[in-house]
C-alpha cells in the first residue's frame, strides 16, 4: 500500500497518465498512507492519529467528486510513466530504511509480536 501511496504522490506533482484515472492523487496518497499504517497499529493513538487523517482525506475525496476543476490531462509517453515509478521506489525505499531513525518506529513486521 504504501508503494502505491508513494507512486500517487509522485503522481500530484510530475506529469503522468495516471492522473487521468483520478483527480486529486494527493488525497489518495494520505487515504493508502493512513489505510497501511492502521493495519499494523490499532492501538488508540494510530487510530486517531492516521485514522482522523484518512477520514478527512476520504471525505475530502468525496465531496470534490462532483466539483469542477480538474483540468484535463494530455497523454505522456511511457518512459516518463517508467520515470514515476522509479522516483516513487526509490523514495519508497529510502523512507523504509529510514523510519526507525526518523520517527522512531521500525517498519518491520518482525519488532512487534503479535501472538
């Protein structure tokens, strides 16, 4: 989920055919963000935190459905969609093997027991 979160935020702001399929990306990225994170936290405090987060970005997502706005977007050839991708993996994978040192939470799914 967070590849694909990361893949939309790149697609916000260079230009991409994905951009077709949906109209503000960045809310999208703070949806799949928010969804990822509650997956492996439930306690009280993910579930405000990331939670509040993805409501306000669902809602958010829901009530611009029927705005007007968003302009249309012309075709980009697939070297630039090859382009997101790899900015979107490679940021991905800089912020997995950074997340323990910078929020202090390590990614992994081996520091938490669970049974």
């Amino acid at each position: 989920l967070m590849f694909v979160a990361f893949l939309l935020l790149a697609v916000e702001f260079l230009p991409s055919n994905i951009r077709r399929f949906t109209n503000r990306p960045i809310l999208w990225t703070v949806v799949l963000w928010s969804a990822a994170h509650l997956l492996v936290q439930g306690d009280l405090g993910a579930m405000t935190l990331f939670g509040g987060f993805g409501l306000l970005a669902l809602s958010e997502t829901i009530l611009r459905r029927g705005r007007a706005g968003c302009w249309p977007v012309q075709a980009v050839s697939w070297i630039s969609e090859v382009h997101i991708i790899a900015v979107a993996g490679v940021v991905f994978i800089v912020l997995f093997y950074l997340h323990a040192s910078l929020f202090g939470v390590s990614p992994s799914m081996m520091s938490r027991s669970y049974f």
